[in-house]
C-alpha cells in the first residue's frame, strides 16, 4: 500500500516535468523534494523563503537537507511585517503570510520556466484551521503529498525508508504561531522567541514551543520530555536565559506540547 503512494508521487512529479518545490526543511516538505528530485533532476528546485518568522536554525537546517540530497535550492527573503494583515494577528494571520509567500514563488516559478509549484501539505493537515492552504489555491500551488493520500505516519515512513536525516524532525512552526493571536506580532518578539527556544534547544529538548504572552514565557514540551526539567540546575538555566529575554516570568504548561495550541488564543488572565 505505502509503497503504491509512493509510486503515485512519483508518477506525479513525472506528468509535471518540472516543479518549484516550496521547501522549508521540514520532513514534508524534504520528501517532495526528494521524489522531485529523484523524479526530474535538475528540473526540480527548491525555494525556501528566509524572513523574521523564520529561525535562523530551520535555515541552517534546510540548506544542509537540500545539500544531502543533492537538489537546486535558492533561497528568497520575504519579510511578513510589512503586511499590516499580518502584524495585527489575527485569524487570517497565515492566510496571508502564505499569500506573500506564493506571490514570490510564482515569480521564481516564471524565472525558473517550472511547470508546476508544489507544497508539503499532507492529509493530516487537511483537518486543522489552515488559511494557508486557501492562499496556496489561489495560487495555483499543487500538494502532491494530499493527491497521494499519505499522511504524517506514513511520511516519516517513507522518509526513513528512503534515507533522509531528518525523518525523525521535530514539527516546526513559523515563529508568529508563538504570539497570541490579537497581539501584534513585532520583530521584537519574534526575536526573543527565537531566543527562547533556541535556549531549549541547547538544553536538549526536542519538541517545544515557548509561548509569548508579554511578561509571561509559556513553555510547552513533549510529555515525555517534561521530566527534563526537574533537574534545578536545568531549570534555572533556561529561567535566567528568559528573563534575560524581557519575560518577567518563566513558566511551564503542564499539559504540554500540543499542536495549535495558540490559535485562538488572546494572552493569559487570572
């Protein structure tokens, strides 16, 4: 079964001829491009679009995966805060950063003479509030991961089957999903976000998000990685770290990661 989907993406890169993959580093993402490029070659490029929102180390990381697996890559800036949409945060926030995004792929799509501009959506994504897949529609972008029905499960399969590193990544998320939404979203923050989390990183943890919530860093982890922060010392690294970031607070949610957690969100009360 799996390995018919996999046929079928590649039967599909193969009726494009061409694609402009639009390549962020994660592991959806990563294998478009890799049956892309196993499919088309030279004929395959991927864009990944560098901008406040994005870490600096999702960057580091893209470029490396590309390298491995020997694809075209160039890489565009964007810059969402001078969307006035964006910056006030709200429901539509993604619509429009991804808007930006297309609009900037499909000039690269034109430069480059691809046939088709493809994304990383997937089947599971289809069930979350996603503005984003509305803009990649109109336009034009193609989720050939959704026309070969596979899901996440079935992605890092077929990742780790096909020999990719980073098959086992973490999810990742632009870093204006840490804001609340209805607070606009400023360099500032983002930065310090950035920081924060990159904080954790150093510190080991795999999956997490820290939550800006003005004084107040929320810091989600796996379950399984809550235990990681009894450790005083541990603990009183990262708090020091934040604090030195501006919160006055540093604070852990006790249910954890959990996907989308700050959509609808307007700050902390009580």
């Amino acid at each position: 079964m799996l390995g018919d989907k996999l046929k079928r993406l590649q039967h599909l890169f193969d009726e494009m001829g061409s694609a402009l993959v639009a390549f962020s580093g994660g592991i959806d993402s990563t294998l478009v491009l890799k049956v892309a490029h196993d499919s088309l070659g030279s004929r395959a490029v991927a864009v990944t679009a560098v901008s406040p929102t994005f870490p600096a180390i999702e960057l580091e990381g893209a470029r490396w995966v590309a390298s491995q697996i020997g694809a075209r890559h160039s890489i565009i800036e964007t810059d969402q805060l001078d969307i006035p949409e964006f910056v006030r945060n709200d429901a539509g926030r993604c619509y429009h950063c991804k808007t930006d995004l297309y609009q900037a792929l499909n000039s690269l799509q034109g430069e480059f003479g691809m046939a088709a501009m493809v994304d990383g959506t997937h089947l599971d994504d289809l069930g979350d509030d996603r503005p984003g897949i509305l803009a990649a529609r109109e336009w034009g972008v193609r989720s050939p991961l959704v026309e070969a029905e596979l899901s996440k499960e079935e992605i890092r399969t077929l990742a780790k089957e096909l020999g990719l590193s980073n098959w086992d990544k973490p999810a990742a998320a632009c870093l204006s999903s840490r804001i609340p939404r209805g607070i606009a979203i400023t360099r500032e923050k983002l930065t310090r976000v950035e920081q924060a989390e990159a904080t954790l990183f150093r510190e080991g943890f795999k999956q997490f998000r820290v939550r800006d919530h003005g004084e107040i860093a929320r810091i989600e982890l796996e379950g399984a990685e809550l235990p990681g922060v009894l450790d005083s010392a541990r603990r009183e690294r990262i708090s020091a770290k934040l604090k030195g970031l501006g919160f006055r607070f540093v604070t852990l949610d006790l249910e954890g990661y959990r996907r989308g957690s700050g959509n609808g969100d307007t700050g902390v009360t009580g």
